[in-house]
C-alpha cells in the first residue's frame, strides 16, 4: 500500500496491528523495586504466567529472575496489596502471594519462610539490622470481625513477632533512620482514607528494642501525609496536603518547613504499600517526581528551585535513590512504560527493560489532546481526546466516529497521557476515545479530590456527560454512539451514567459498582467505610445509597451493558454484577456477562485480558451493527433481537 493511499472503511471495521493477543501476551508490568551498588532489582507482573510477579535483577549488562518458580511476590494486605519486597545488601524479602508468609532469599540459597502459618498478611517491610528483624505492617486475619491492621517487628531468626502500635484502624510506611534509633509510620482511623487524613508519628527505641512513646510530627483527619523518608543527617521529610497540594516538608529544630512550594502534586492516593514518588542523594539532595494537569516530570530541588531533568516521559512513577543513581518507570505518548536509570550528575538515562517489546508504527498511534471542558456548577473538568488513527484506513465522507469515554477507578485515580495500548486498540480500530479526569482524580490539588465528597455518582457523571458532550458540539464524535467504560469505581460511574443519564447508548462494566448498600457492607476492611465521604455516612443515609444504586432504576436503564467480573474479587464481589445482569436480562434489555475463574479486582491473567478486550469489541460491534476486522469468537448476548 502506497504511503497515503487509505482504504475506506466504516469507523470500528478497521484491521489494526494492536491487538487484544498482543497486549496480553506481549506486555508485563513493571514497578522500581531498589539499587544497590549499580544493581537494580524491579518487579515484573507477567500475564504470560497467569499473572506471577517475580523479581529482577540487574547489573552489569545482564539481567536475571532472582524470584525462583513456585513464588509469586505479592501481598494481599488491604487487597490491593504493595510493599511485597525489600532488597538489602543483596538480601531479598518478599511475601509469597499463595500463603502470604514473609520469606528470606540470600543469594545462592532457597528462600526461607521467616514467618508463621498464622493467617496474617504482610506489606511494608524495613530490615532493622542492629537488632535482625523485619518492621513491617501485618493485616492480621485471625480473630473475628474485622482484620487488625498493626506494626509489627518480626524476628529473622526465631519467627516471634512483636506488635509496635496497634492502636490505629490502619498502619503504613515504617521508615527507620540511619542509626536506627528512630522509627516514623502513618497511620489512619475510619473513616478517613490515607488520602483524607493521616498521622505521622516518631518514636525512639531503647537499648533492648522496646519502642517508646509515639510523637505526633503532622497530620491529623484533614491532612493526608504520605512517603515519610529520614535524610543521611536526621531530618525526616515527608509529602503533605496541608497547602492544598501535596508538597514536600521537612522536620528540624525549626520545626515544619516547606521544601519547594508548588501547585503541584508530589504525592499519590495511597491505595497500595511502597509507593514512591521521591528520594535522597548522597549529599543530601531530593529528586522527586511531581504532576501538573496530569503530567509529570522528574526534577531535582535544589537552593530552593525544582530543577527539572530533559527527559522524554510524561509519566513518572516508583521513584528510588541511590547515591547518585535514579531508578523509576517512565512512559509517554508514544512509548510504553520502561524501567529507566538515571545519572543524576549527567542527566544521562538509560532503559533497562521494556514493557513491551512490540515495535508499533507511529501511523496507528493517536497521540492525545489535553482538554479542559466546562461541566455542571461552573466548575471545569479535564481529559485526554485520543482521535481514530490508522495510517491504512479513513472513514467514508461524512461519517462520525464512535467515541468510548473512559472512567478510571479510584475514583481517585487519574488518565494519563502516556501511551496505553488498550486505548490505542480502539484508536487503530477508528473508535475516539475520552479519557477523563473527573472531579475526584488525583493531580490536581485537595479541593478538585474533594469536590466527590457526597457526590460521587452526580459530580463524575456529570463529567462523563460533559466531556462526551463537548467532542460531540466539535463535531468530532458520532452523538447516537457514545459508549461508556470502567473499571471498579469507574465501572460504578459508567452504571451510574447508563441508568441516570441518555447521553451514552451502550456500556462495559469491568468489576463495576451497581449497589452502594451490598458495596458498604460486602466489601474488605481498608473501603469499608470510605463511601462516608464520597456518599453519606450510614445508617442515616440509607435512602441517599438506595437513590444512587443503579441496581434500584433498571426501570431507567435503556441501553446494552457487558459486564465483565473476577469471580474471586473481594473488593467488589461478584454479586454486584450478577445482580445487575440478572436486572437487565428480565427487563429485556441486551446484556452480556463474562465471569473469570481465578481472578480477582482486575484481570492478570493473559487469556483473560485477551478475552476481556475481545469480548467488548464483539459486543460494541454487535449492538451498532458494523463488523470489526478482528476474528471474534462467539459471545452471548442475551436479548439482542430487541436492539
């Protein structure tokens, strides 16, 4: 085919390169792990091998698993896990996802379990050498009602384990100083989430290892402290909201100092242990990674000026120091998420390992649009505009494309401009896509997060809807096929935007929300009271959760809807979907439900992210009546003769 000679086809017809076998078998997950003397170690998640994460290690110009087969390094700690590894002097330990025991691996030996069968969940580890044992966060399961979330000290040699502070609902982040006298931690109490309000606190140890009195450093229910860190001459710093945005602080003699002032954030909603978004040098230096408007940059703060580094990502994440050496993923518009090392003294960087190895043609790539757009109340809300782009194929004249808006979970998650090959799989195929940052989202400072306080299901619809309706006034997508998609609290605005609203004609729930009151009272101990926020809280505002639930108006649900669950999820159990299909299949309405064995609050596996990406196309292609290039297997829907 000649460089611009095009074959005209139906918008979502197609053929594209990308395809839902490709990004399932070809693309791994990668999280910054440690470095040590020029080795990096990092954790890849690999679908290939139903979801396994192992660890990497890297030195010199090789790199090698270090996890050994029969392991998979993964905490189930708040469900959403973190923090499964540390990586000191070559030591290595992790929690093994299949028993969730802590386990020791030295070089050359097999790994050794260094904690009991006692139904206890670990994330967050910290080796304390003076006194050889491990402090860390346990989510202990053993006893009745809910799980104790605590700080233990666990003994390397014996197994006997020592709780640190018990005294909260949840526990995070222990950081010891150089000398390991001192230990910070977070902590939080129902019903704040981490985001809302945390504690930091201090306390010293004595000779024999006791810890002491816990100081209170900063925080409290309106401040949310997140990533303490102690410096090489005893200054703790940590990130806070407390300007609105989460900066950069740190403790002296002086008390509570801002480092860098900015209306940015360097911080993160703390949904898993171990995040990072910043570091220390050798001399004392931060390099710290922050976000505006939903990109981030990579910088070093320095004589009270935030240095940025000439780097070509625009998503930055998992930030480690070490010495002079930088250790993170970064990604972009055009290129997959990459694990990078960084010279801090140079600026040099150099890639050590790609999520995907698939070298894509620019011309199927649709690089995004940043985009602002008014919604309801005045206020203003934002997104990524991603346009149908396949260097093979146009559109006949006159014909709209279909447009996908996209619902991250979270809700305080956040879209990206980086490059998302789930989202070029649709582009290539000549759907548009909206990716929204509604109001909830993280990156643009407290008061755009708590805008969803007590209206979560109004406010973020209101957006989906806005931002669809802005694309379609521009004349740039088809206004009778608007499709909505999300997963978990986006899967319960997508739900919520279906049933509420008659912008969208179709919907794919991934592990959506369709009952507010079965999700209060179903779901694990870290979410269990975090709808106190963003709903009411109960029982006073029982009628609030009934008005809101899209499972109590099917009555005003008149479009198809594909569900997709893990039948193992125990954040947003199956039940939620099963009901809301058994709903729409009585009401008539054209419905599809595809049920995982052995997936839980997302899709890990390779065949199942194949199958979930297929699916959806099948079921888009079947509703609006075009035929999508792809050979697609067989999917019931149920009711189609009525669309």
């Amino acid at each position: 085919m000649a460089e611009n000679d095009f074959v005209t086809a139906p918008y979502g017809t197609w053929k594209s390169p990308i395809t839902a076998g490709l990004i399932a078998g070809t693309t791994i997950s990668l999280s910054s792990l440690a470095v040590e003397n020029e080795t990096f170690y990092w954790l890849e998640g690999r679908p290939a091998e139903g979801g396994r994460t192992v660890i990497v290690r890297h030195s010199g110009d090789m790199a090698e698993d270090v996890t050994p087969a029969g392991f998979n390094v993964r905490s189930r700690a708040h469900e959403y896990g973190g923090g499964a590894a540390l990586v000191v002097d070559g030591d290595v330990y992790f929690v093994n996802f299949d028993t969730q025991r802590i386990y020791c691996h030295r070089p050359g030996d097999a790994p050794r379990a260094v904690t009991p069968e006692t139904g206890g969940r670990f994330a967050d580890m910290q080796l304390d050498r003076r006194r050889r044992r491990l402090i860390c966060v346990r989510e202990d399961h053993t006893g009745t009602g809910e799980p104790r979330n605590e700080l233990v000290a666990v003994n390397l040699e014996g197994r006997a384990i020592e709780v640190l502070d018990g005294a909260h609902d949840f526990v995070s982040s222990p950081r010891l100083d150089e000398a390991g006298d001192k230990l910070a931690w977070l902590t939080w109490d129902h019903p704040n989430m981490p985001w809302d309000g945390t504690s930091l606190w201090v306390a010293r140890f004595d000779e024999e290892g006791r810890i002491g009195t816990p100081q209170k450093i900063a925080g409290g229910s309106e401040e949310s402290i997140f990533q303490p860190e102690w410096s090489a001459n005893g200054e703790l710093l940590f990130v806070s909201d407390r300007s609105s945005w989460w900066n950069l602080y740190t403790t002296s003699n002086h008390g509570i100092l801002p480092v860098f002032p900015d209306a940015a954030e360097f911080g993160l909603p703390q949904w898993a242990f171990g995040m990072s978004t910043y570091g220390v040098t050798r001399d004392g230096r931060i390099v710290a990674s922050r976000c505006q408007a939903g990109v981030w940059q990579l910088g070093i703060v320095t004589g009270g000026r935030f240095e940025v580094f000439d780097l070509p990502y625009t998503d930055i994440s998992g930030v480690r120091v070490s010495g002079d050496t930088v250790l993170f993923a970064g990604s972009s518009a055009t290129m997959a998420s990459q694990l990078v090392r960084l010279d801090i003294a140079t600026g040099e960087h150099t890639v050590l390992r790609y999520s995907s190895v698939v070298d894509l043609d620019a011309g199927y790539l649709s690089e995004p649009e940043s985009m602002e757009f008014p919604t309801a109340g005045g206020a203003t809300s934002y997104g990524f505009y991603y346009p149908p782009a396949n260097r093979n194929f146009e559109a006949p004249a006159g014909e709209l494309p279909p447009l996908i808006v996209r619902s991250h979970g979270g809700p305080t998650g956040a879209a990206s401009a980086a490059l998302s090959l789930p989202i070029q799989f649709w582009t290539s195929r000549g759907f548009a896509v909206l990716d929204v940052n509604y109001r909830g989202s993280t990156g643009f400072g407290r008061a755009y997060r708590e805008a969803l306080y007590g209206n979560w299901g109004v406010a973020d619809v209101d957006d989906m809807v806005a931002g669809a309706e802005a694309l379609v006034a521009r004349g740039v997508a088809d206004p009778k096929r608007l499709m909505i998609r999300g997963g978990s609290a986006g899967g319960f605005t997508t739900l919520a935007a279906l049933t509420f609203r008659d912008t969208f004609s179709a919907g794919a729930s991934h592990y959506g929300i369709g009952d507010l009151m079965a999700l209060a009272r179903d779901t694990h101990k870290f979410e269990s009271r975090y709808l106190d926020r963003i709903v009411g809280p109960l029982p006073e505002n029982q009628a609030l959760y009934r008005e809101r639930s899209p499972i109590n108006h099917t009555d005003r649900l008149e479009c198809p809807v594909i569900f997709l669950q893990g039948l193992d999820d125990k954040v947003v159990p199956p039940n939620q979907a099963e009901a809301m299909v058994k709903a729409l299949t009585a009401k008539g309405i054209p419905v599809a439900y595809l049920a995982f064995e052995g997936e839980g609050h997302g899709f890990r596996k390779a065949e199942n992210v194949e199958r979930a990406l297929v699916a959806e196309l099948t079921f888009y292609g079947r509703i609006f009546h075009f035929e999508p290039a792809d050979n697609l297997p067989p999917l019931e829907i149920y009711n189609l003769a009525r669309s």
